[in-house]
C-alpha cells in the first residue's frame, strides 16, 4: 500500500512539474484555463493523498516567552 502510495504521490509531482512547465509556454487564454485547474486539481489531490499517507506532521513547540526584565534589581 505504502509503495502504491509512492508512486501515486511521484505521478502527482510529475504531472504538476509538467503543467508549471506548459504554463511557461504560449498558451491561448481557454488551454491556460484548462491547464490552471488542472493544476489545482493535482495540488489538492497530492496534499490530500499526501496527508493521507504520512498522516503524522512533525512540528516543533513554539518557545515559551520567558519574563522580560526590566533592569529592576531585588
């Protein structure tokens, strides 16, 4: 299943690689349209298999804010 993921995940970036590449080209305004959503579409379905897949997000604890001194000596 992992592996089948893997491969779904690499298709994905390949194919958004692939449409970034064409919308560098001259393109007529309707195939832009086309290859825009087709490129959202990609995005949305690589996020939602990648979270699917590594569902598990590594995030590092923001830093307690230690009290500020004023100079003020006890």
């Amino acid at each position: 299943m992992l592996d089948q993921n893997l491969a779904r995940i690499r298709a994905h970036r390949n194919n958004i690689n692939r449409y970034r590449r064409l919308l560098k080209t001259q393109l007529s305004d309707i195939e832009r349209q086309f290859i825009e959503r087709r490129l959202s579409e990609e995005r949305s379905a690589l996020e939602a298999l990648t979270s699917q897949t590594f569902p598990i997000a590594l995030t590092i604890p923001p830093r307690p804010v230690s009290p500020a001194t004023t100079g003020a000596a006890s």
